[in-house]
C-alpha cells in the first residue's frame, strides 16, 4: 500500500559538472518557496554535510541526505518520505554531474539514480557563461543519455546580456525542453569556499542569512516558480509499497536484567568545529531509548550533568585547534568519560579532537596518536567491515562509508583497529580501545540501525 505523503511534489536540481550552480539555484528555490508560503522539505543527494546547512537556513527544516551508496537503494525513497513528512514540496540537490557517481560503480550514488528511484523530475542547471549555441547539444545529450531520468527544464546560469540570453534561449528551444530560469551572475550569492569545500552555516553567522536571502531572490526574479512547482507536482506517486522509514520504536528490557530504568544521557558534539551529522543518528539514539543532548566543545567547559556515552561528528577541528586546545576543562572531561570505559563514537573531526595532539597544539589524549593538516585530499566511498568488536559495532558487521579529509593520524591504526577497508583498498584503520570507537570512516547509522542500538545499551551498561 502506497503512503499518503508518496506522492508529494518533487524536484531534482542537477547539473553537467561541478560548479555550474547547483547549490545556488537549490538553495534559492528552497528560500523562494518557503517565502510563498510553502512548507519545503529540502535534501541533498550524497554524503555533503556543508549543503544541508544552507538547506536548513533556506527553509526552517532539517537538511537530509538522500545516498544510494551508504544506505542502498532500497532506503533513497523510505529515508526522503521521512524528511518531506508534511511538506508541500521538496527539493532535491544533486551532487557533482548528473549521472557522476561512486567511482567504477556504474550510476550507483548518482543524481540521476536517485532521480529514478524518486521518480522525481530534473531541472538541468546550466553555466552557460562560455557558450551559447552550444548549450543545444550539451542538453541534448543529457536529456537523450538515459531516457529513464525525465529532464523536465533547464535553468541558465551565468547568463552574460539580453542577447546572450536570447541566443541560448533559441539553442535550447530547439530541443525541446523549457527554459525554467535565467539567472545573470551575482556577487551576493557568491558562498566562500576553504580547503573541504563552503564554509559551513554554523561560521559565518549573519553573512549565511545574507547569502540565502540573497539567492531566494534572485531565483524569484529569474525562474518562473509556478512552471517549477507544477513540474514538481507531475512527479507522481513513488513506486508501490514505499513508506517513510523510521528509527523504530523504543526499546522494552526484560524485568530480569540488569540496567538503568532512566534514560542514558548521550552528548553530541555541535556547533562550528563539529556540524557534521546526519539527522537520523540523534533520531536513531533517541528511539533506541537515549535523552540526547548536545554540547558545544567551543564553549562548553564540561560535558552535560550524568553523560553516559559520547558522539563526536564531523567537522572542521583543524580551523578551530587554538580554541578547542584552550578549552581545558572539556577536554579533561572528556578524557575522563573515555577512560572511564564509557561508550564514545568519534568520526574524523572526531577522531582528532580524541588524539594527542592536532598541529602541535594540545588535544583530549585519549588516543595515543597525532594528528596534522597535510596538502592532500582523502576523499571517497569506502566498503568496509568492522576489524574489532566496540560499543558502535561488532566484530565482522559490514558498513559503507566515506572519507573526506585533508589531515593525518600518525599512526592511522591502533592495536585493535575500528576498520578494515575492503574497498577501493584493503588496510585497516581506526582505534578500538576501551569504550572509544574512533575513525575517519564517515557511516550513516541508517543503513544499519543496530549500531544506536547497541551504543544505547553499552551507555546503559557499562
């Protein structure tokens, strides 16, 4: 039996590259819609965490990741039916080009699988700031490459003048395919970038507000809106038999054992070093029966009254090394809790923060490592299987994941590994000591729901 909310209205904004304006035309929409009033539902195809935060900020939702590689295919729709509970539309950002995806996997990942499993109409961002007749054949191919994925309009971007505007105008009609938007280039929507890609939401403060301010109006005044929300609306119900996923119900405990009837306090590193993390692992940790609280390590000189167990996401701790290192008091509560044997999950950002150091300056030393910035980028989905058992994950459970950094752990394994990567490469990596399970590996918790729910208990037990 199909779902009530299956057939709510959908996009798909992708592009032919990198770079062409996918997140600005995306973003826009998302703050021009929710202007007119609607409730919008915004997500992000792949593992980006930095997107979803101008998402957020574009329309008062939580910004959630759509991945066909971390999660499987079967969970792309159940997981978006989840986030667009209630909403009048959503917005789908695509990653990379369009039909780009987990390297030497075929579609797998990409933009345009996702758009299939949604059945969800594409929008086709185009730079055309180098061309103009051109833009005819390279929409074209796109529309004629997989005659699964609906191309459903194009929007121009980094149109030059009138006449440019007309002569791409006239290249794309012949097509056949609408032209759905025009946008001119624009300083104000400029987002600055560093060595990861944007500079989060949670930095920039104000100048965010500006920045999603300013490309909600300028899609306003350069997209025809009604003729996108009523391509949305074409989208039609989602295949048969899908239902909006759920982090499950929560847990019931046999009289007989042994465990803590309140609740395990679970602290989750946020604010601007740590503001990778995806929605589902708090949702996950609650209905596995955890109250679950977040801490700012910026500003925080302690963890939260009774923490039982400890997540720290990703993010960018290397902007940040100066003041997290001043920060003594949390990092002296935070090695306590660790060394107490208390559960702690620490992913990249993470794992860091854990070690001995980070560029010299001093960390939590919970991990008997060091970590540096280093000029290269570690990037990509990983296949792999858990080398050690923890309180995240038993020995032999196999995850997906992705790595994303451009910083180093000296050495990159401990004794009892987290990780054995089975793909693209085999090696091991990670740290399994005590009640610590850290990594660089980025996983989502929904693709294996277990993992809270054995973290949860270990939090109740240990």
């Amino acid at each position: 039996m199909t779902s009530p909310d299956s057939g709510v209205p959908r996009l798909v904004i992708a592009a032919p590259s990198s770079g062409s304006g996918k997140t600005t035309v995306a973003t826009g929409l998302m703050a021009a819609l929710t202007g007119r009033g609607l409730a919008v539902s915004p997500h992000k195809v792949g593992p980006d965490y930095i997107d979803p935060g101008y998402h957020a900020l574009a329309t008062g939702r939580v910004g959630r990741n759509v991945d066909a590689y971390l999660c499987g295919a079967e969970l792309v729709a159940p997981l978006f039916l989840h986030g667009a509970r209630g909403c009048d539309i959503a917005v789908v950002e695509g990653v990379m080009g369009l039909y780009d995806g987990a390297a030497g996997e075929g579609e797998l990942a990409s933009t345009a699988q996702v758009a299939k499993l949604l059945r969800a109409p594409v929008v086709l961002v185009v730079d055309a700031s180098s061309q103009s007749r051109s833009v005819a054949a390279l929409v074209h191919g796109f529309v004629s490459w997989d005659p699964e994925v609906r191309i459903g309009g194009v929007i121009l971007n980094k149109v030059a003048s009138d006449r440019h505007e007309g002569l791409l105008r006239e290249a794309v009609d012949s097509v056949g395919v609408p032209v759905l938007g025009v946008l001119r280039r624009a300083a104000p929507v400029e987002t600055p970038s560093r060595h990861l890609g944007l500079v989060p939401v949670a930095e920039r403060g104000s100048e965010a507000v500006d920045a999603v301010t300013a490309m909600g109006a300028q899609v306003a005044a350069g997209c025809d809106l009604e003729a996108l929300v009523g391509l949305a609306r074409a989208a039609g119900p989602l295949p048969g038999g899908s239902a909006p996923w759920t982090p499950g119900p929560m847990p019931t405990h046999h009289p007989s054992r042994s465990v803590k009837k309140s609740k395990p306090r679970v602290a989750v590193a946020g604010g601007a070093a740590f503001t990778f993390s995806y929605a589902e692992h708090a949702e996950l940790l609650a209905a596995a029966g955890a109250e679950v609280l977040t801490f700012d390590p910026l500003r925080d000189e302690e963890l939260p009254e009774g923490t039982a167990g400890l997540v720290i996401g990703g993010g960018f701790p290397e902007v940040y090394a100066s003041e997290l290192s001043a920060n003594e008091g949390l990092r002296k509560s935070v090695a306590e809790l660790a060394l107490s044997g208390a559960p702690v999950a620490a992913e990249c950002a993470g794992l860091l923060y854990l070690c001995r150091e980070l560029d010299g300056l001093p960390m939590c030393g919970v991990l008997d490592a060091s970590a540096r910035m280093s000029e290269r980028l570690t990037l990509g989905y990983r296949d792999a299987v858990a080398v050690s058992d923890s309180a995240l994950a038993g020995a032999g459970t196999r995850m997906r994941g992705h790595e994303f950094h451009r910083t180093v752990v000296e050495p990159g394994a401990g004794a009892a590994p987290a990780w054995g990567m089975r793909a693209p490469e085999r090696r091991v990596e990670g740290f399994v000591e005590r009640g610590v399970h850290a990594s660089y590996l980025h996983t989502h918790w929904a693709a294996e729901p277990g993992v809270a729910r054995r973290f949860v208990e270990r939090c109740r037990t240990s």
